[in-house]
C-alpha cells in the first residue's frame, strides 16, 4: 500500500475555524449579503408612471384576467423563498429565526451567483408544523418555488410531503434532497472507481436524518437494493422489531424494507463486509473506528461527510482500506456540497415553470452532475465537478428543465439547448454583476476587515 503523506491535523482544524473567525467582522461590514436592486430602465421619473401607477394598472388588470401572465409581467418566474422555523440550523440545533437568517441569506447569496435565480430569506417565528405548511401556502403567489432549509426532523418529512402534495409551484428540502441528489452524483462515480454494481452492493448508512433517510430513497429508485441496506440511528441499526421507529413513518419504513438479515448492532455491526458506507451523523473523528473500515468488503467507498469534521479523518480511511473517500469539506478531495445541486435545480425548475420537483427529476440532475466528469477522467480523489466549474449548473438545469417536460409537470415546452442556453446566459449575468460592482467599488472591498 502507497504510504500516506503525513498530515498535520492542528494545521487543518485552525484552517476549519479560520472562516468562523473572520465572519462576525464581515457579516458587520457588509451588514447582510443581498440586497434588492432594480432591473429595468430608469431614464427618469417620467419611466415611474410605467413601472408604477398609472400605467401598471393596465398590467394588473391583465393578471386578473389571466393569472398566468403573473410570470411574464413580474418577477415571479425567477424568485425562490428560502424558507426555515430555525430549528435545526447547519450543526448548531435549534437556534431561533433570527440566528438562522445568515445561513438563509447565504443560501439566497448563492442562488444568485450560481444558479441566476433570485431568491429571499424567510425565517418564520413559529415551530408549528400546521403554520409552516399554510405560510408557504399562502405565500405562493409570490414565488416561483420554495426552498425549505433547516427544519428539525421528524417535522421536516411531513412539512415537506404535504407542501409537495398541495402546492402548485415546486417545493424543495435542500438537507433532504440537495443532500441526497449530490450524494448520488458523488455515488455513481465512486461505483465506477471500484467496479461494482449499486444493486449488487451492501451500504451501510450512518445516521438516519433527513439526509439520509432521502438518500437512501433515492439510491432504492437508482436501482440500490433496500435489503442490503442497513440504516444507524442513536438507537442503533433499523430493524423490524425497534417499534420505537414507528413514530416517524419515514424511518418506520426503511425498518421494515431494509435489513433483510435482520442485522442487530450498531455502527461497527452495520459495516461489516459492507461495500460503502455513507455517514450524515456527529461530526469526528472517532465516530468511525478504523478497524471497521478495515472489515469492510475488498475496496470499500467511504462517504463521511459530517462538518466541520467527518466521522473519520480520510487519511485515517485510506490507511484502513477505502478505495474512495468523501467528505463535507472543501480542503479534501470529494466534497459532497449541496451548492452543487440546488442552484442548477431551481434554474431548471424555473424556466420551465414545473409545478413540482420529483425524486425521478433530482435523480435525471444526479446523473448529469455526475456525468460532468467524463468517464476516463474519474479518479479516486476526483468524483466530483466544484463550484468552479460552472457550466455544471446550466447543465443540471437543463437535464432537469427536459425531465419535468417528460413528466409532464412542466407549463412550458423548451427544448434542451434552449433550456441550457437561457440558464447559461442568466447565471454569467450574475456572475458579471457581481464581479462589476465589485470592480466600481459599489460592493466594497474589505481587505482591511481580514
């Protein structure tokens, strides 16, 4: 075996908190991360009696007649409500609303420069399940979607089911499946790497919150066999006998459907002999020993992607046996990110007008997110596009756009290229707005705040 390169873990945990540290003072500078600017003509006042009244009565009166038109005269067609009650906020539990709202606007910050979709922070001040659901149902005529983020589970499955079921316009969880969907992408890359068959495999699954209780969803629909699936929770592995599951239908399920062999244990027992393991649970390391990855099947895929620190240092993993090893964060190989799915969804979603966004679709977006590395060019510490990378977004949107057609969810008919070429378009505006008002000094530099 190549000896690994010795690594310094102080060096690498300074370098995890360095962004926390320099965030307050930026946070402060810029006071906020979005702001709303126009984005039609103003000559001078006289352009107010167009965009204003007078003359957008004669655009309302239009809308009333034709509620459709709503995403041809407004900017509906292009706006996203990040939606949150701040219960279960990135690792930091139940924080309120107003400590989740800079997750919130990052995520809108993202959507912007990303995807070209515009997208509003809005934190709720209400833990009720019934009111989330009827806040984004009344606050539909607004936006063309809603993304849901940072819900504490059990809530998180039912507030998105019923939202799926009752909404006109698509409804997304990003920790469900943003997570899942790249996950995925990740995944099938991986299979490659090692040479094997998702739906000849065993998976172990570490932790079983929203994350991976939709990846595992999607990796059944993708062709991964559930009884060769085996789920960890605090309480241990999901087995037909924890009748204590039965409180969340979700994980109740994946008891009853996974785990043919009715393995009992916890997380060591989960991966013995298991082809890869996929963790969403503590952050490291010691979360996973080792010697269980040593005990796992010949070449075995390792996806730890708990942050700020992963289950297992991938060092650690490697030196145990794993052929590919995953991970949440930015400086190792294979970061598993949610921004690499969600931008380039919505974009999609979007154009098309979708009333929906499947799990068929976020599987159509997985396999082009993992076909934006060509199969030759796959290497173990490169499964992944980054964030660089940008054309990966026009593409997933475009994948998606003609996949919501086919499933006939869509209320607009494009063809691919017109799909792709339009969301090219919009996300290099964005990009260039940014990167112009960065350059007037009307976002300014903060250098000094560093």
């Amino acid at each position: 075996m190549k000896k690994q390169k010795k690594v310094d873990v102080n060096k690498l945990l300074k370098a995890a908190e360095k962004p926390s540290k320099i965030a307050s003072k930026l946070h402060t500078f810029y006071r906020g991360k979005i702001e709303v600017v126009p984005k039609c003509r103003v000559k001078d006042f006289n352009d107010f009696s167009i965009w204003y009244s007078p003359g957008v009565a004669a655009v309302c009166t239009d809308i009333y007649k034709n509620p459709e038109l709503v995403y041809e005269y407004t900017n509906k067609w292009n706006s996203v409500a990040v939606v949150s009650d701040g219960t279960r906020v990135l690792g930091l539990g139940d924080i309120g609303p107003e400590a989740g709202m800079p997750v919130m606007e990052g995520k809108a910050l993202l959507y912007k420069y990303l995807g070209g979709v515009d997208a509003y922070p809005i934190c709720l001040d209400t833990k009720d399940e019934k009111d989330i659901i009827q806040t984004v149902k009344i606050l539909q005529p607004s936006f063309g979607g809603v993304n849901l983020e940072d819900i504490e589970q059990p809530k998180c499955f039912s507030v998105l089911n019923t939202l799926r079921k009752e909404c006109r316009i698509p409804v997304w969880h990003d920790d469900q499946q943003g997570t899942a969907l790249v996950t995925l992408a990740g995944f099938i890359n991986a299979l490659k790497v090692v040479g094997k068959k998702i739906g000849k495999i065993k998976i172990a699954m570490v932790g079983a919150g929203a994350a991976n209780v939709c990846i595992s969803r999607l990796l059944i629909l993708y062709g991964a066999n559930p009884a060769n699936i085996i789920m960890v929770d605090l309480c241990g592995i999901l087995h037909k006998k924890r009748v204590d599951l039965k409180m969340c239908p979700e994980k109740w399920t994946l008891a009853i459907d996974t785990n043919i062999n009715d393995v009992r244990g916890g997380i060591k027992e989960a991966m013995e002999n298991a082809d890869a393991v996929i963790a969403l649970s503590a952050p490291g390391p010691g979360v996973i020993n080792k010697k269980w990855i040593e005990g796992m099947a010949k070449n075995p895929i390792v996806f730890t992607c708990a942050n700020p620190v992963p289950e297992i240092w991938p060092w650690e993993a490697k030196e145990a046996g794993a052929a590919v090893v995953a991970t949440g964060r930015s400086d190792f190989a294979n970061q598993v990110n949610n921004s690499l799915g969600f931008p380039g969804v919505f974009r999609g979603a979007l154009d098309v007008r979708a009333s929906a966004i499947t799990d068929t679709m976020c599987i159509t977006a997985a396999t082009e997110l993992a076909s934006c590395i060509a199969d030759n060019k796959i290497r173990p510490d490169k499964i992944l596009p980054t964030m660089d990378d940008w054309e990966i977004f026009p593409k997933v949107a475009a994948a998606l756009g003609m996949k919501a057609i086919k499933e006939k969810v869509a209320d607009k008919k494009l063809s691919y290229d017109e799909i792709f070429n339009d969301a090219k378009s919009m996300i290099k505006r964005s990009r260039a707005i940014t990167e112009t008002m960065m350059k007037s000094g009307y976002i300014k530099s903060a250098k000094d705040k560093i």
